[in-house]
C-alpha cells in the first residue's frame, strides 16, 4: 500500500476538470441557444407588425373625446363622426355577463377534479367533457344557444344570448388554468391545515383558492380575452345597433366585432376604414386594461408568506 501511494502521480488540479466544455458541446449549446433566439424574433414579429399596424391607423380617433362618449347614430359609412360607446359599453356588458356565470362554475369545477374527485368516474367525466368544450369553435355554441334560446324557448335575439353563448368558450380555459393552479399548491400547506383540525372546505376556501388566487385571475383574463373578441356569437344570437343600447334584455346591442364587421366591406372609404381600425385599437387596449387590473389585483390579494 506505501508502495503504491508512493508511485501514484500527483494531482495537479487540471486532471479531473468536470466543468469544462468540449468543443463539440460548446458549438451545440451556441447553435441552440441561436436557434431559440431566432425562433422567439420570428415569433415577435408578427405581433410587432399587428400592433404598429393597428396603432398607426387608429389611435387618429382615439384622441378624440367624442369616440369615448358618443355613438355611432344617425352616421354613415361615408360621414365622419360618431363614437364607439355604443359598442364599447355593449362589450363590457355582454363579457361581464358572461363572466358572473363562467367564473364560479369554473372554479367549482377545478376545486372538485382536484380536491374531491381524484381518480373517481365522475372526475374522469367531467374532465372529458370539458376537453371536447375547449375544441369547440364559437359558431357551434352560437348555434346551440340560437336552437334553445331561440327555437326552443321562443326568446328575441338579445344580448344575453350572447353571453351565454360565450360561456360555453369561457368555462373551459378558465377551468383548465384554475385547474393547473390549484395542482402547484403544496400539499404540505393542506396537511398543516387539516392537523390544525380545520375542515377540508374551509381549507380550500382560506388555504388553497387564496394561494392560488393570482394564477386563476390569470386564467379568468385569458378566457375574457378569449371571448371578447368573438364575433360568430354576435352575429347570430343579437343585431348590431348603432344606438346606445345597455339593456341586455332588450333589442339589439351595439359591440366592437360587429362594428368592426359592419364597415369592414366599405375600408376604400376613409371614414370606414378609420372607425374599424379605431375599434379594433380600443377593442386591444380594452383587454389590455383588464390584464393591468387583474394583475393588479392579483399582487395585493395574494397570500404573502412572512
């Protein structure tokens, strides 16, 4: 044994140098890493294009107080003038509808695939079917809706119809993230919860949701983004109207996508052309107004760990 340590080279602190890269290693870690910044540029590039697109040939109205304020009565596609209240409070209103009854059907429904109905049929069920509801266009749950709300019942297109229409697209993003989220709360805070002797719903109502609170406001903004947009409900299940309209009940309703729609075949005038690409700049800020709320929301609701 002397022998042999005796005769053993000594170390020399190059020999078992494990955090040096070989120049193959080195080239395939660059060319990824260029690969990936290319595809993100490629990717951006789109976005970048439709925002300054949008912008530039519609912030011109914007500036102006009367598109906040007034409607587009008694105007026409050749005729400046006018404003967008009409359709931005009718697109306020149709998505805040949809919202009220989307959310908490949501929520409930994320709560029970993950605290409750694990592994169980029912779960299993559910989750089917809310996978088959994520897939399905918007014309379809237009469809649906006009066959029952319409054919069935005998009701008037009005805007609750709607709304109710685009809860069938809402509910599925929304409780899929909800879902996701309640998923990343430790189980280490529940099991502190129930050994403190708290009951499993109050756990999930002042543990759990709260902790998850801002990825599902996240979830609740992606699924208004998604819907606010839609324009297949609108023209089916309610008329566009240029007049102010805020009873969802009552006759015809004014929104953005149907404005948008209603002087998109006339874009070689120019006060066409401007009022669609006006709606389509406020229909941009509108959600981007939303996702600043919620965000802000989000950071002073969550639970803070001290």
């Amino acid at each position: 044994m002397t022998t042999l340590a005796a005769n053993r080279p000594a170390y020399d602190g190059k020999t078992l140098d494990l955090t040096g890269k070989s120049g193959n290693r080195a080239f395939k870690n660059t060319l990824a890493s260029v690969l990936i910044t290319l595809c993100f540029l490629v990717a951006l590039i789109p976005l970048v294009w439709i925002l300054w697109t949008v912008i530039s040939k519609g912030y011109g109205l914007l500036a102006d107080a009367g598109w906040w304020s007034e409607s587009q009565r008694g105007i026409t596609v050749r005729r400046e003038g006018g404003g967008a209240y009409h359709a931005i409070m009718g697109t306020l209103i149709m998505s805040l509808i949809t919202a009220l009854i989307a959310v908490p059907i949501a929520i409930m429904g994320a709560v029970y695939l993950v605290e409750y109905g694990r592994g169980t049929r029912a779960a299993r069920v559910v989750s089917f079917m809310i996978d088959i509801l994520t897939g399905v266009p918007s014309i379809v749950a237009a469809l649906f809706i006009y066959a029952v709300w319409i054919t069935v019942f005998g009701f008037n297109r009005v805007g609750f119809a709607v709304s109710l229409s685009l809860v069938l697209l809402m509910l599925p993003v929304v409780l899929r993230s909800t879902e996701e989220m309640l998923k990343l709360v430790p189980d280490e805070l529940r099991e502190a919860s129930y050994a403190l002797g708290v009951p499993k719903w109050k756990t999930i109502l002042k543990v759990v949701v709260p902790t998850a609170f801002g990825g599902i406001v996240t979830g609740v903004m992606l699924g208004l983004a998604r819907v606010m947009g839609e324009t297949a409900p609108l023209l089916i299940l309610v008329g566009y109207s240029k007049n102010i309209n805020l009873n969802p009940f009552d006759g015809f309703m004014g929104a953005l996508p149907t404005m948008i729609n209603q002087d998109r075949t006339e874009l070689a005038l120019q006060p066409a052309a401007d009022r669609v690409w006006a709606a389509a700049l406020t229909l941009i800020l509108l959600v981007l107004l939303l996702n600043l709320l919620a965000r802000l929301v989000a950071r002073f609701s969550t639970i803070k760990s001290k």
